[in-house]
C-alpha cells in the first residue's frame, strides 16, 4: 500500500467514526496520526473541524461544568475541580477558559499540598521526637511503621522515617556507651544486632561495628601476648629442670600462635637437642646394665646371636 493510499484508509477511519458520532474518539485518533506525522495539514485540518463540532455539542454541558468547576474552588476542593476540568477538557480541548483555569487551579493545588505536607511532617517531627526522649521503642516502631505504610511512597515521609530510626539508634548507643568500651564483645553483638533489626543499613551501626572490631582484634592480640610471655616463663623453667620433651612440646604451641617468636625457636631447638642427648644416654645406660646378663647369655646360647 503506497502513501497515499495510506492516509485515505485513515480518513475513511476517521469518516466512519463521526457518521457513528463518536467525535471524542475521532478527535483522538486524529491526535495519534498527528503525533506520528506531525506536518500532515489534512489531518491537522480534520482534527480542528472535529474540534469545532466537538465544542458546539458539548457547549452548554461545558458551560454548566464550568459553573461546577467555580463552586468547587471556591469551597477549596481543588482535587475534585481538577477532576471534572479534565473531563470538561475531553470535550472542549481548545477552550482557552478552561485550560487557563485548570493550569491556575493546578498551580494552586500544588501549593496548597506543599503546605499541608509541610505540617503534616512538622506535626509527625515533633511526635516522633518526643517518642524517642520517651525511649519507648514498640510506640516509636509502630509510629514509623504506620507512616511507611500509609504514606511509602512519599520521598519526604521515607526520609523523616529513616531519619527517626538513624536518631533512635544513635540514642541507644549513646545510652550503652560503657558496655560499648568494654570487653564483653558477646553482649555487644547481640545489642547491635537487635537495633540493626530497626534499620539494617545504618551507617552509625557499621561505625561503631568497625571500631569494636579493631579493639576485639587488639584485644585477641594482648591475649596471645600474655600467653606468649607466660609460655616463654613456662618453657626456661622446664629447660632448668631439663625436662626436655615438656619444653619442646611448648615451644612448638607457641610457635603454631607466634610463627616469629625467635625465643620459642631458639629453645625449640636446644630442647630437641638435649631431649635426643637425654635419650641415647639413657639407651646406651639400658645396654651397659643388661650387659653381664646378655653376656652370660652369649655363652649358654651362641645359636642365638649374630657375630658382626
């Protein structure tokens, strides 16, 4: 099908639609075309000959509409006026009144909603606040938790809920600070754990998470020090009393916590050789005092050993 052909099929579309006198879809469908070729005067020219009986049809209804339009701002219900211009504006959609109109009383509309949602949230600040001075954590959660609920998907409501949930937290931590210092790293996970069931992604918990992990780190540390110092006690006193396997026993726990612990290495290795010095002493003892007998032995049974 070539252009012309085309755009004929379209018209008698539209032909049709207004021997029906379905104008308003008419209208419609003149404004899709228009959307697509824009520099097409046959429908631009159709379109505004639709628009023109378009507006003789809805005259009078757009003019009692346009009554409507005046009492409902005027008794302050801008929501519903605007609702019943964009009807009216379906039928009349080149009525420069009503577009006027709609545009000013949108503008207001804004306007009036920027103020009621500044004291809306002013009014729930001071309630959240004073609930978090009160520290009574189910009322606040409950109050957070019915602003998300019934206002999620305004930016300012979530940001005023995340906001509370960041203070309370801070509250709380504030309030445990000595357990905070302490060592009772148990206790302390298990507190931050229950506010991050209050807000998981909450930078003041990563903080304070961090900070607790270097001092738990550095407290590993000091114990593995004492350890490694009352180790190094533990095996010179062995070595003294030549208790050898002991000492070289301990030396090696030490080592496996302290790889560089060069007193450990060194006791090691004098412990192992003592231990082995120990050891052929006391072999070389066994034999001499169970020579007489393997002597004797010898002589009533030669069938039995091997001459070398």
């Amino acid at each position: 099908m070539d252009n012309t052909a085309f755009f004929d099929q379209l018209k008698r579309n539209i032909q049709n639609l207004l021997v029906e006198n379905r104008l308003n879809e008419a209208y419609l469908k003149c404004n899709e075309i228009l959307q697509k070729y824009p520099n097409n005067k046959d429908f631009r020219n159709l379109k505004d000959a639709i628009s023109a009986k378009l507006y003789e049809e809805n005259k009078d209804k757009v003019k009692q509409g346009f009554k409507e339009v005046k009492k409902l701002i005027k008794s302050k219900e801008e929501e519903k006026a605007l609702r019943r211009m964009k009807e009216l504006l379906e039928m009349a959609p080149n009525n420069i009144k009503l577009k006027k109109l709609y545009l000013k009383t949108q503008e207001q509309y804004k306007q009036k909603f920027s103020k009621l949602e500044s004291e809306f949230l002013g009014k729930e600040k001071k309630t959240l606040s004073k609930l978090i001075e009160k520290g009574t954590e189910d009322e606040l959660l409950t109050e957070i938790d019915k602003l998300e609920m019934n206002y999620g998907k305004n930016k300012k409501i979530r940001a005023l809920a995340e906001k509370t949930k960041e203070e309370y937290i801070q509250k709380q931590i504030f309030n445990k600070h000595d357990l905070l210092k302490s060592t009772k790293f148990e206790e302390i996970k298990e507190f931050l754990d229950h506010l991050k069931n209050i807000k998981k992604e909450s930078p003041t918990i990563c903080k304070i998470e961090a900070i607790i992990s270097k001092r738990k780190i550095g407290s590993q540390m000091e114990n593995i020090e004492d350890y490694i110092y009352s180790g190094n006690y533990n095996i010179n006193t062995l070595m003294k009393l030549k208790k050898y396997d002991e000492a070289a026993q301990a030396a090696t726990e030490i080592l496996q916590a302290h790889p560089g612990n060069k007193e450990a290495k060194k006791i090691l290795k004098k412990a192992n050789k003592q231990s082995f010095f120990k050891h052929r002493k006391a072999a070389v003892k066994t034999v001499a005092s169970k020579f007489p007998a393997l002597k004797t032995d010898l002589k009533a049974h030669p069938e039995n050993y091997v001459r070398i």
